[in-house]
C-alpha cells in the first residue's frame, strides 16, 4: 500500500512537472496579440438564417469583406425554422441581441438578412462606407493561454459609461439544405457566429496615479474549442451602452 501512495507522488511530479513546462512553453511560444489604431474600426453584425431565401445573397455579400479592417459577425436566427429547415447555427441569444438592436434604432419588428453598420439598421448593405472616424476606446486583445485570452480597454472620455462583448466566429461552414425556402441549395457562410459572451458594464475612471490618463479596464475571456478546419476569429467589441454604437472593437485571429 504504502509503495502505491509513493508511485502515485511521483505520477502527480511528473504530471505537475508537465503541466508547468507546457504552459510555460506555451507563453512563451505565444505572441498572438492585436492591439486597436487611432481610428474606429467598423463593426458589421449580419442577422441572417438558413431558412431565409432571401439571405444567401447577404452571406455571399458578407464573406467578401474577408481581408477589410471591419469587425464581421454572422449572427444566426432561429425564428424562421418552423417553415421546415433548423439551422444548427443559431442560437436564443442571438436573436435577442438582434431585438435589442432594433429598440435602440426604433424598429418595429426585426427581419432576415439585416445588416447593422456600428449599431445603426443598414438596409441598403453593401460596399463600406467611405471615410475614418476617430476611435474612443484603445484596446489591446492577446492570448494568454489555449482558449484563453484578455484584454487592456481605456475608454478616451472619462464621463463614459459603456459595455463590451465577445464572439467567437469561424469561417468556411457549409450546408446541403434539404427542405424549407433554401431546400437543394448548397451555402457558404464566413464569420459565423459560434459564441457570444456578455463581457459587462462599466464607467470609465480616472487613473489614481496618471492625471493624463484614464484607468484601463482589464477583461478576460474563456472561449469554445477551436473546431478544426475552420478558422475562427476572437471579437472584441466595446460600445456606448445608451445608443449601441462601438466605441472601438478588434479581431484576433491566432494559430492555436
């Protein structure tokens, strides 16, 4: 028994031992990091469903944004699944952040494909609007560990009060619809919206030790695994709690 507990000890060593030499390996090995420019970066939300025949137009549309500084995310809804097709990429969550959009823009009703440009309803989607517009937040976005990440967010106004949330989105999902509007119709989909965390509210406050400075909020984010083949994207979106426009957002693509 007691030769047992003594092989036992040195199992947990050795996997101590291992544990710490990976994710010692592993931050050291690790500089993925993005951190946000001077101007606003924009933020496209997509709210799109496969059981919407007029919505493949707007994920092609979305897709081609690959390789733009905005912020892309395909936010998918189920509310149209009871006409004979369940996309598996939707989620509660997602057509409750789309409802909220539209009370902050005084829609009446939300509808498929809609795309919001920096929080405001854009139904005449399309090429990226033209012109910069000044950031108001600074964030810098980095992986701290496997499906780890955190982040350093400043707010440049000290009267702000504002919110932040995360998405995970993945790039090159296909599906072979087989009944509903889209029945026989093979579609693509980019920036596909996996995972949507809540990341809080918060007021700016003035750094104790920094009269010219402002105190920069710490947030940190656990994600879903990675599904293999698919790329994905970590979002970070800061915006203004009152109207839903971004103060600043980032995306940070890493290899691991």
């Amino acid at each position: 028994m007691r030769q047992a507990v003594k092989s036992i000890d040195i199992e947990i060593i050795a996997a101590s031992a291992l544990f710490i030499w990976v994710t010692g390996s592993f931050a050291q090995s690790n500089q993925c990091s993005v951190s946000s420019g001077e101007t606003l970066n924009p933020v496209i939300e997509l709210y799109t469903s496969e059981g919407c025949s007029s919505c493949p137009p707007a994920d092609k549309w979305a897709s081609s944004l690959k390789g733009s500084r905005a912020v892309v995310q395909a936010f998918h809804v189920g509310y149209w699944d009871y006409i004979g097709w369940v996309d598996r990429f939707a989620a509660p969550a997602y057509t409750n952040r789309q409802r909220d959009v539209a009370a902050k823009n005084n829609l009446r009703s939300i509808y498929t494909p809609q795309a919001v440009f920096n929080g405001k309803d854009w139904p005449s989607w399309g090429a990226l609007p033209a012109g910069t517009e000044a950031s108001r937040a600074s964030i810098l976005l980095r992986q701290s560990g496997p499906d780890q990440f955190e982040a350093s967010v400043t707010p440049v106004s000290a009267a702000a009060q504002w919110s932040a949330y995360w998405t995970v989105t993945e790039h090159g999902h296909n599906s072979k619809v087989l009944s509903g509007e889209n029945k026989g119709e093979y579609l693509k989909h980019d920036f596909v919206v996996r995972q949507l965390v809540q990341a809080g509210q918060y007021k700016t406050n003035r750094a104790v030790d920094d009269a010219d400075g402002l105190k920069a909020q710490k947030l940190s984010f656990r994600s879903i695994a990675a599904t293999p083949g698919h790329p994905r994207q970590i979002n970070l979106v800061v915006f203004d709690d009152k109207t839903g426009k971004p103060l600043q957002a980032v995306s940070l693509q890493c290899s691991t």
